[in-house]
C-alpha cells in the first residue's frame, strides 16, 4: 500500500537515520489535497445514508457505537490508534457525531 501512495505521489518514504530497520513515511501536499477530496466525498455519502435518522436518533446510534467501540477496545487492546483519534476520552463521539 505504502509502494502505491509512493508511486502516486501521494507519500514519500524516508529512512529512519535513527534507527536503519525503519522508514518514515510522510503524506505529500498531493496526498492531503486527495485526503480532504476523499473526505468530502465520504462525508455526503455518510450524509445521504443517513440522512432518514432524526438528530436524536443520530445522538442515540453515536451513543451505541462508542460503548460497542469501548467494549472492544478493552477485549482487544484497542483499534489501531492515530494521533488524532482516541477512544479513552470523547474525541471518538465527537468523531461520529461530525461523521453521522
């Protein structure tokens, strides 16, 4: 996957020159210009589908979703984690409420 944002211009690899077993991969001024494309191409699908939920329905499903994303975040050891996204306080409703 990393090869193919490469080769798209998307994200550059560099090597770690701390540590030579490591790469450092960096997204391109092209590559978060296609991240913000992508994300709001997502968010008027996201919009579409749910778009027959009223507001408080909408409250109430981010609601479920956290304690279920909770629930498996302590059976698993937790989703992959990006800097931007943590379950332990409530960006992640906060995420699903901008995203719903």
């Amino acid at each position: 996957m990393v090869n193919e944002l490469a080769d798209q211009g998307l994200a550059v690899r560099t090597l770690d020159l701390d540590d030579k077993r490591r790469n450092i991969i960096t997204i391109t001024p092209a590559g978060r210009q296609r991240l913000a494309e992508l994300d709001s191409a997502l968010s008027g699908v996201q919009e579409d589908l749910f778009s027959a939920l009223s507001e408080e329905e909408r409250d109430q499903l981010v609601a479920l979703l956290t304690r279920v994303a909770a629930t498996q975040a302590g059976l698993s050891g937790g989703p992959p984690r990006r800097p931007d996204f943590d379950l332990s306080d409530a960006a992640f409703a906060q995420w699903l409420r901008k995203n719903l």
